[in-house]
C-alpha cells in the first residue's frame, strides 16, 4: 500500500475506465505553480479524458486522480512521432500509467535578473512576467542544456522521495522493471515500441522537456 494524501476520485467520464495490462511508467512535470488544485480543475473541466493517475505535490504529497488499472490519455502521440523511427502508429496510453511532478519546467532569466516559467509571444519562448519568479532553481551547464533550455524549476527532495515510493509500489503492484539507460532524455524507439521501463514524456516526443534529467532524479531512477 502507499498513502495517499488526497484521492480526487476523477469521475469515469474524465478517464477510460477499463482494465488494461501495464508495461510502462511515465514521468511528467505539470508546468504550474503550488498547488494541484489548477491541474485538477483544468483536467476536470475539459471534456478529454487527458489525466494522469498521480500529481506529486512540491511538499511531497501524493494527489491520486484515478486508480492505475484503468488509464487516460496522457501522451499526446501522432503518426508523426512514430514514423521519424519507421515505427508504426499504436496506442501507448492504455498500457501506460502516468504521474506528473507539479514543477514550472522550463525557466528563462529576465533583465531583473529573476527566473520565470516561460510562455509563447509573436512565435517567440520569453519569460512570463505575469508569473511569480521562480526561486527553486536547477541550473544546467551552458553547454549541456536541455531541450535548449539552461534553467529548470527544481524537483523537491520531497518530490522525489514520494517519487520513489510511488514507483517502488506500482513497480511491485503491475510487475514492471524500471529498464532504466540514458536514452529516455530524448525520443526512443524503445518507448515508442511499448517496451517495459519507467519513461519519461521527453522518451516519446522530441517537443517535450518533461521531465528533465536533474541529477537527483538520474541517481532516483538508476537506483531503482
Ligand atoms: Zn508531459
């Protein structure tokens, strides 16, 4: 068992309520501020089943959404991603259970010297000045940045040990092995394939930065 602080219950129209076999754990950052609440609400009021089981709150807390036998659509996977690896088009939603990182992700540097989440203006990435700035920073070196970013808001210890009691337990429960190599920080046929491991977003699509390879998150996932 693993203790949950708070089981929002989704209701069945927000996720496939359908008992699939599970091969692959996939890791995401929510890009939003403290509180889970935001991404909740968003999922629940959309009329897409997108949600993923889990959102692990910077405190550490364990937000349940829906229970990891059944699945939602979480991937976001066209022919596209697929076809650049002569891979052709499967569903990978159902065998895969997702959990989310409540994190900004991506940061850029303002002129004043402070770090914001970013956003999209006239086709250009700038920083969101109508965000809070961010202090809990990651920084990569210039030259090894990700997905061209230098800065990352930073997983929490907290984060990250409820993110490894999580795994270990959904691991154990659905007889999943983490599988884990260096290649799920860029798109590989081994995710695209439906292979067993723990994944991240950035595994399946080359357009995705979540989640980044901070190094406490490395060590996390080779430990397991
Ligand atoms: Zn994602």
């Amino acid at each position: 068992m693993i203790e949950i602080y708070k089981d929002w219950n989704f209701p069945d129209t927000q996720y496939v309520r359908q008992k699939t076999e599970k091969k692959q754990i996939v890791l995401h950052h929510t890009v939003s501020g403290d509180k889970v609440d935001g991404d909740t609400s968003w999922w629940l009021h959309t009329p897409e089943r997108v949600a993923t089981s889990y959102i692990i709150s910077r405190e550490g807390h364990l937000h349940k959404c829906f229970d990891d036998e059944y699945w939602a659509y979480h991937l976001g996977l066209s022919a596209e991603h697929f076809n650049r690896f002569g891979i052709s088009y499967h569903r990978l939603d159902p065998s895969s259970i997702g959990i989310e990182l409540d994190s900004w992700g991506a940061l850029l540097q303002h002129t004043d010297g402070l770090f914001y989440p970013v956003t999209r203006q006239n086709g250009k990435i700038v920083p969101n000045l109508k965000c809070k700035p961010v202090k809990n920073i990651y920084e990569y070196c210039s030259n090894q940045k990700y997905r061209g970013f230098q800065y990352f808001d930073r997983y929490t210890t907290a984060q990250l040990d409820t993110l490894k009691r999580l795994l270990h337990f959904l691991m154990e429960k659905h007889r999943i092995a983490a599988n884990y190599k260096s290649d799920i920080w860029n798109a590989t046929p081994r995710a695209l394939m439906g292979w067993e491991g723990i994944f991240a977003h950035a595994s399946y699509r080359q357009d995705k930065s979540d989640v980044h390879p901070q190094v406490e998150l490395v060590n996390l996932l080779k430990s397991l």
